[in-house]
C-alpha cells in the first residue's frame, strides 16, 4: 500500500458535459449561414461545449478550439469599449437598450430620435462602433481587436477572407451607416465605421475563447486566468443587461424564460452565455435556425441551465448571511494567560464581548442580517469584533454599512473593531476608520477588548501591569508559606529587556518560569524567514515552560520579553532536588500542574465546541 | 454598571431609508391616473418603501399601510396561478413571452397564432385570467383572490367601487377579450374572464403588501412570515423573467439596464421590484410618468439599486464557494481515546482522512469548486467526510453531483462519508446513498474513518477490543514493575454490562478508572431531558475520570459502557496512601498525568489552530 493512491477519480462534471455533447451529437436541424461562401463552407457537424469557472478553470468537450468567425457575439462587448469611451448617459441618448421587435438587420430607428432600439441589433451595432474612439496611436479596430483579445486572454486575429466578403456584400448595412450619419447618431461618414464593423465581425475566436469572454464577464470584467482587467467594472452590467434584454434576436423574451442566462449568439454558430458572478459558457456548432440562433447552441444552452440549474432565477440560486460564526469572550479567550484574579473576572464577564466571524463577499443582502444579529446583541455587550479573516470581498455598500454601523454602536456605548481586514482595511482607513480599531487576527483584537472591559471593571487604566509576588503566583495558590519560603530562596530571579529571548525554540526544556513583573510572548517562528506568529502571552504571575520541563521535550516556540520583565526560574535540577529533599512540596505542585493544565484542557474543549458549532 | 446597556442602536438600514424617503418626498412629477373617479381621488403626496427579506424581516417607511388597488402588479401573480393550472407548454403555446414594443393597452396579437406578446400587456393578462380554472367549489377571482392573499400573508379584498368603474368603462378590454376568443386563445366566451380580470385589478394592498409578496417570490414562492408555499417553487423563475423582459411597460429594458430588477407596476401607484433570492421591494406613490410608471417609484427604486448595489448584474454580487473549511484527521482526530500504538498509528497516518466542511446554499456554481477541491486531495487520501452543518440547503443538482462524485471516488477507492445530514438524509437515501455512509456527526465520522483506516493498517477488523493488561495502559508506562504489582493488588477489577453507567454525572470525583476491557462513551446529560451528546470514547488501555480526582470537582458527565467491561479503580483513599506509602509512585504517576494533560492541551490546541484558519 503506497502512500498515493494510483487512480486520480474523474470529475462528474466533465462526465456531464461528456454525456451532454454524446446526446446532441445527432441533432441536425438548421442551417450554415450561406450569405457569403467563407461561412456557408463551415462544417455542420463542428460543435464544441465550453464553460470556464469565474476563477478561470476549464471545463471543455468537442471542437472547442476551432476557430470560427465571432460575428454578431462582438456587438456585446464592443458596446462595453463604447461606454469606457463615451459614458452611460451619452450612449442611452444616442442608443437606447429596449427590445425592438423587429429582424436584427432591420433598419429600425426610433422614430423621434433616430436612435437604434438597442446595440445588439445591426443599426445599433454599427452606431455603437461609431462610438469608439481612435486613440493611443491605435485605430479603431485595432483598440476593439486588443479589448476582445483582453477579454479572452490571448491575441485574437481577424479573418481577412471574411472580412473582404462582409464588406463586399453589406449594403444594407451601409445603408444603415447613413441612416445613423443623417439623424447624427454618428459623428462622420459612416465608411470608416462600416468597415470597422465588418471587421470586428470578422475577428476568429474558438469555442473556448468565447467561455472565457463569458467568464470575464462573470468575474467584474478581469480575465480569471490573465487577471488583466478588461472591462471597467462599471459597465459589466450594462452589458449583461443588454445581453439580457437583446442578446438572441426575437428569441430573447423567450431565452430569458427557459435559460435565463444573459447570453449572445452570432451567426458563426458561437454562443456566449453568462451566469453573472460565476461563469462563462461557449456553444460552438454553426447550423442556426430560423431567429439566426445557433440551432444545437439554443438547445443545449437549454439542458446546461435546467441539468445544473443555472437559470438566473433559479429557486434557491443564491446563497446568503455573511454571518459564519459566534462567540462570546466568556467561550473563547485570548492567548494572553492574566493574573488570577483579572482571569476570574474575564471569566465572569466575558460574554459582554461578542466576536462575529463574516464569511464570502458582502453585500447588501449578505451583510444586512449581521446587522440585525449584532443589533440583537447589542444590549448584552460592551466589545464587538467583526472577524473578516473569510471574507472574500466587501462591496462599498457593506463597506459603508459597517462603518455606519461601527457608529450607531458607539452612541450606544458599545465599541466595534474589526480583524484581518487584510486587503481592506486601506479602504477602511480611507472611509474614515481609525487605525486603532483594525487588529492583525482576532486574538489581537480580543486582547484589545479584554484589556478595555478590564480597565473599565477595576478602574485602572492597564490591568495587569503590577508585580506579582511569588508566593500569590499561579503556580504557587495554596502552597504553605515554609515551602514557599524554601522556593523563594532557591529560585533564582532573573530579568530582560523589552525585546530579549527568554527562550528560544530548539533549546532543551530544562526549567519552567514564573513571572514577576512585565509580561512575555510566545512566538513560532516562521519556516520561511517571515513574521513570526505570537501564540500567547503571560503576564505577571503565570508560569511558563512547564511541559517541556515535564515531558523532557525541547522548546517549541520563542518567548521574548514584551516589556522589561523580572522572573523565578525552578530547573530541572531543583525539580529533582525537591523530589528528594521535599517530595510532599514536589506532589503538590503536580497536583497543581496537573490543576492548571486539567484547566487550560478544560477552556481549549469549550473553544473548541464553540468553534465546531 | 449595569449588565444591560440601556440604549438600542439604531440600525443604519432604517436610518437610510428614512433618507431616501425625505430625499424624494418633494419630488413632484407624473399625474395620478385619472381614467376612473376612484383612482383620480388618490392623494400624490402618498409615499410608502418597503423592503422585506426572504426571511421575512420588513424595514418600512412613510405612507406603507394605506390601501390602494394593485391593478396591474396582479398580472404577474395570477400568471403563476395559471402556469400552475395549465402547464407551462399549453401557456406558451397560447401566450407569448416577447416584450412587444407597444403600447399596454394595445390590442397586440401575434400575426400568426393571435397569442398576445405577453402575460404583462392587457391582451396577455386577459388570457392569463382565462387560463385561470374554477375548481375546488371556487369561483375564478376567488382563487385568484386566494393566492394573492397567501403570497401577502394576509387575507386580501377587493374594492367594489373601484372594480364597478372598471367594467363600466373596459369597453377597450372587451375588445380585446373578443379578439381572444376569436383566436382560441380563451375556451369560452369572454364576459365572466373580464368581470374577474377586472375584479383582480381592484384586490386592495399596501406598499408593505407588495414587499411582502416580493419576498415571497425571492424566497422560491414561500411566504416568509407565515411560511405557506404561496406559489409552485417551478414556476418562479417563469414570473420573475417575465417581470424582468416585460413588466414595466416600455420601460422594461431600460429598467433592467438602470435598476436590475424583475419588477412590476401598476396604475394605482404601486411598484413590486424583487432581488431574487433575497428580498422584495414595495414602493407606492400615485403619481405616474408617460409610460405609466409610478414617477417617483421608478427615481426610488433606481436610487435603491444604486446606493444598495442590487443590480442583478452588479458586479461581485453573488457570493459562492461552499467549502468553509478543510482539515486532515492528523490535525483533528475523533474523540475516542485509543489504546497507545492505535493512537500513534492514527497521528503517523491520519492525513489519510479528509475532512471537509461545507456551508451556505448548495448549487452547481457553489460546489464545483468543491468538487475540484476533493479530487485534487483524492490521491493523498483514503477517506473524505463531508460535513454539511453549515449546509442552508442542497438543489437537486448539487445532490446529484455529491453522489457522482462518491461513485467517482469510490472507483478510486476513496471512500466518501457524510455527517450532519439533518433534513437531507432522507432525500440522499432516496437517491441511493446508503445509510451507512451517513453519521449523525463530524465525530461519528471521523471515527468511523479512523477505524477503516486502523483495520486497513493493522489487517484486522475491529482494531482496539482486545485486553490491556494494567501493565500496558497508557497511564502506567514506564512504571517499576514492582510498583505496578503493588498497584495491582489494590485496584479492585470492576465490571460493567453495555448500557450500564459507570460514572453518573453530579457524583462527587473520588476515583479514576483504568479499561481493562471494551470502551466506554462520555455522555452530557441534555439539559431538557433529550437524547444525551456523546463527548468521548475510551478504549481499553485508557484511563478516565483523573481531572475530578486531582481538583475534587463533581462528575460533569456520565460515562456509560458501551459493550461488556472490565475496568481497575484508583480511589481518593488510594491515592492518599500512596503520599504516604509510595511517595516516589505517587509522583510518577503525577508526572504521567501531567504529560498525559499536555499531550492532550497540545491536540487541542491543534485543534484550534485548524479550526481558527
């Protein structure tokens, strides 16, 4: 039996898709576009299934990687390079987004304005090539050939044969170009724009390359595999929406009824569908049907949507409640060991410290029952965390919401902090969050929270700071003044400075130490050379070391001075002298060892039930 | 210092509608619809927002409780009603689902089949009402009435003035009922249909109403607040698309593209907008623009999509990934207490098992990356554990991709179990999954792992049953022989039958207990007298019930055989004989303990460690 298992299993989802191209194989209905010989020499049976998930892996069966020309599916995303390049409220005003009704090379113009019904339609496609500019050194279809190449994360090329054919044959599009010239929807002569056009239509794209415009899409406008950003975030959705309302012809009312995917179709045979924020789907196979729509594409866009429930308002499609997990300070402590009697009172008062640990992206929705629960809580407590170590993003609405949030708190008293705010907490420092209420993890900001319900407990302003005589230490509750007396004289006292090693990890573990005055960490330091990680902290009266004094082992982690501190260190030496010289003082110490780690075993089981909730 | 803070924050989401309410309180455009006397009396300065979400919670301001009719909102329901009845095929068959580019009240039929372009124009929503049965001793309006109602959670009426009105001057609509009778498109003639259309127009609501009804749609049909399965779960998605492509009138694209949301309005001043899957909308305010639109509705509800950023399409708006946390049984191992050289193996081969948790909604996009997650571990592993505590719900899908995916696995020979099932299990049953692979916990599983994987190492088949003798227990180590020969005369050997209690929770801790034989479990007695949680298992070669011994505190658990047992016991009278008799045995066994502890505190802060990341 080897350590790795010799088959790697096979995913079901490529087993569906395997399935899915098997049952649409023999589907032969429809016809190749014929209007120009490049593309009536297509062959009927190319069909390819592609879908890219929004972080870029691909899942792919069939002719996925012959190119094709991507036709009508460029008018979407051409319309995204337009909005970059003019702005929202100039591109509704010279062409409007509704569902016209008519043929898609209909010369259909509003009959006020002369403005298209929508970009997906020829006239709206031509009066949307119009709209980019000619800019950076580069023509026009030059900058519409880098966004799509953007978009599908390699360089794109344009057919030369197809485009001569398209221009030689679309005087009905021409005509259209000075239908759009002669109510001014464009600002020139439409020649320049016509060939453009022609030329966008013409550029080659592969099954493939269309899953991965969609996923694109599905990720913000950032290509999931190259990271480039090639669509301003802000426009993502108004090409969705267009894509939805206008995508396939008279068949989008339709389409958006039984697929539910924003999607656009060209009649190369390509499909480009989307399921917004989450994937990128490309059809390939070039029979359309009698609405121009990729005969085999409609139909298997069809089952992908209801096999996987894909459709937009799909019940239950989408998960929500950022809230993942919560805790009071009474369940889960921090690292930091306190002196007796600040760790009985922590223990008592605890719970008036809330954590909440948020998970995936916030959002409106996602973030909205976290506020009701922490308004709910509000009233029981002093200290909220919110925990972001899970969250994937925050919209600026939630970023907002936890900010005004974090402020109708403090009128009531109760203090907000925020920990591993990791990406975000520049955004937060810019919103006007101070830096005082961000910590590195939630031990941190615990710390922070019980150090404050502390001070307002016993009305000092840092608990914890004063020295702790041996005789009131931890270890010694309980243990007759005479023994002490002997300790005291054998212990010797040692000191170090703010930043000193007390113990380093490697070493043997001969000793344990108490703590008189200041406080240690407990690091582990990093195996790649990085920032050590702080795992706990004593304070003065706490002991430390004891288990590898106990168990011979060496040490495991660093302990460095957090402050000048002054400590008693019982060795191993002193340990076996007492097994001699005064075993009834060596049994009761480990009893209270065995006291003191039944104790932190018991705290560690309640974490722990706390954090498998 | 009281234990309650006396002062509720207020929540930022009520204090920002209260705003956006003020904001457009003195917006002044559009005219109340006046084609009636009982719908120009309206007061324009009526204005209610209302937002309810899926689980039911209503955020609400200004004029929410006034009664109004909902006139064409009713549209969009009622073609649930009749999808229910009909079927979907027969419905499409008969009514179209293309925005039609015309006016509402136009009489738009298509050319060929006399099918009106939609279920949202006047044409559709008649025929709609025709498809609508009379069944169950109920009058057409009555189930309409009925349903609305359910979606409300309210018992709903109509107001006879307003309906009176209507059939006196719905001469248009008459026309029209004729043409669809003309065509087949009713089955009869069309007198008693229009008197219930009409009727159906005049059902009074409230802005709160709407919401309401929006929630219940974003949340798959079911009522949130009363929890009555309003609509068919099957035909919401068929309701919001055709809100989303036809249900603002001419305004529809427009709408998607600035707002984003499948919504539907009516003459009356009522807007019902839904973010599916999370929460609807209600605005009312009488005032309406050209296309008949509620003006201040729609400036509202774009305002909404934009500061709350739910836009359908707006970027980073749907959050996935169902994998919450994944650990190996190396890091988290069962809590059974294994004899020494099982529990070694398990540290050295744990790994071996995989454990990943799940959370949130279940779908194709949220556990794909789970699938890819699984097996890329699959060949480092021989057991996965799914834990599906976090799990909201499971779509069909996903559930059939769970138990692909353990086929897949299995023929890999990993095997693949589930814990936490809760309200799934049966389902899962149902699809196959036998009910061994099924345990009620993260921990039954675990353990199940642990055991498959200690018969596949050690090639026997119940590892762990055999007899320790005391010699060998994890406790006496490294013990003199001649010490644990003078322990042996004095531990009295006990036995215990399965299902006996061994220890009884509340008794006071004067004794631990070596297994010689069998394991025991460590239950906590429910507090309501439920089934009781098992904490812990011993194996023979453990010992239990030390921490009570060392501290004196009562029994915190029970302990319970679970099959025949033979176990030695250490009394509080023992133990204080050994202090005086055995010094130097009472300190080992001391230091046996305390490192015992230790190794324990050290799993469990691994553990914690693992759950923390």
């Amino acid at each position: 039996m080897t350590d790795l298992s010799s088959i790697q299993p096979r995913s079901p989802i490529e087993l569906y898709l395997k399935d899915l191209h098997e049952r649409h194989l023999n589907f032969r209905e429809g016809q190749v576009a014929d209007y120009i010989p490049e593309l009536a020499g297509a062959d009927p049976d190319w069909f390819g299934i592609s879908i890219v998930t929004r972080d870029g892996h691909v899942y792919e069966v069939g002719d996925t990687r012959q190119p094709f020309t991507i036709q009508s599916v460029s008018k979407a995303i051409t319309y995204g390079l337009a909005l970059e390049d003019r702005g929202e409220s100039l591109m509704l005003s010279r062409i409007s987004v509704e569902p016209s009704g008519d043929a898609f090379n209909a010369i259909s113009l509003k009959a006020d304005s002369g403005a298209p019904f929508n970009p997906m339609i020829n006239a709206g496609a031509i009066a949307t090539c119009g709209q980019v500019l000619a800019r950076d050194g580069l023509s026009r279809i030059e900058r519409i050939l880098a966004y799509l190449s953007a978009c599908a994360g390699r360089r794109l090329d344009i057919d030369e044969k197809v485009y001569r054919s398209e221009s030689d044959t679309g005087h009905r599009n021409r005509a259209i170009g000075w239908m759009l010239r002669n109510f001014g929807i464009i600002d020139e002569e439409p020649t320049d724009i016509l060939e453009t056009y022609f030329r966008q239509c013409a550029i080659r794209v592969t099954c493939r390359d269309l899953a991965m415009i969609g996923a694109t899409l599905a990720n913000s406008g950032r290509n999931p595999l190259t990271h480039e950003q090639a669509i301003d975030p802000e426009f993502v959705d108004n090409i969705l929406s267009v894509m939805s309302s206008c995508g396939m012809y008279d068949y989008s009312g339709e389409w958006l009824y039984r697929v539910g995917l924003p999607a656009k179709s060209g009649v190369g045979g390509g499909v480009l569908a989307v399921l917004p924020g989450q994937l990128g789907i490309g059809i390939f196979s070039p029979p359309l049907d009698t609405q121009g729509n990729s005969a085999r594409g409609i139909r298997v866009c069809a089952d992908l949507s209801r096999d996987l429930a894909l459709h937009l308002f799909a019940p239950g499609a989408a998960p929500v409640n950022a809230l993942r997990l919560s805790y009071d300070g009474g369940q889960v402590a921090s690292r930091r060991h306190r002196a007796k009697k600040l760790h009985d009172l922590l223990r008592g008062k605890g719970h008036r410290i809330r954590v909440v640990e948020l998970q995936g992206e916030l959002n409106f929705p996602a973030f909205e029952p976290v506020i009701r629960f922490v308004l709910k809580q509000a009233p029981y407590c002093r200290h909220v965390v919110l925990n972001l170590r899970h969250v994937a993003n925050i919209d600026k609405v939630a970023l907002k919401l936890i900010l005004d949030l974090r402020r109708r708190l403090a009128e009531a008293g109760v203090d907000m902090v925020l920990c591993n705010a990791g990406l975000f907490a520049d955004d937060m420092i810019e919103q006007g969050i101070g830096r005082e209420a961000l910590f590195v993890d939630d031990d941190a900001a615990l710390e922070h929270c019980e150090n404050a319900l502390l001070a307002s407990l016993t009305g000092t302003v840092e608990p914890g700071t004063t020295r702790v005589p041996l005789a009131e230490s931890t270890l010694l509750a309980g243990i007759d003044p005479a023994d002490i007396e002997w300790l005291d004289r054998r212990m010797p006292e040692h000191r170090a400075r703010a930043g000193e090693h007390v113990i380093r990890a490697g070493e043997a573990g001969d000793s344990l130490s108490v703590l008189i005055e200041g406080s240690v960490g407990v690091y582990l330091p990093s195996p790649t050379g990085g920032k050590p990680k702080r795992l706990e902290v004593f304070d003065a009266g706490r002991s430390f070391g004891e288990i590898s004094l106990l168990d011979g082992s060496e040490r495991s982690a660093d302990v460095i001075a957090l402050e000048p501190i002054c400590y008693r260190v019982l060795d191993l030496a002193l340990f076996e002298q007492l097994g001699s010289e005064r075993p009834a003082l060596k049994l009761k110490l480990l009893e209270q060892l065995c006291r003191q780690l039944s104790g932190n075993l018991r705290k560690a089981n309640i974490e722990i039930a706390a954090f498998r909730e």
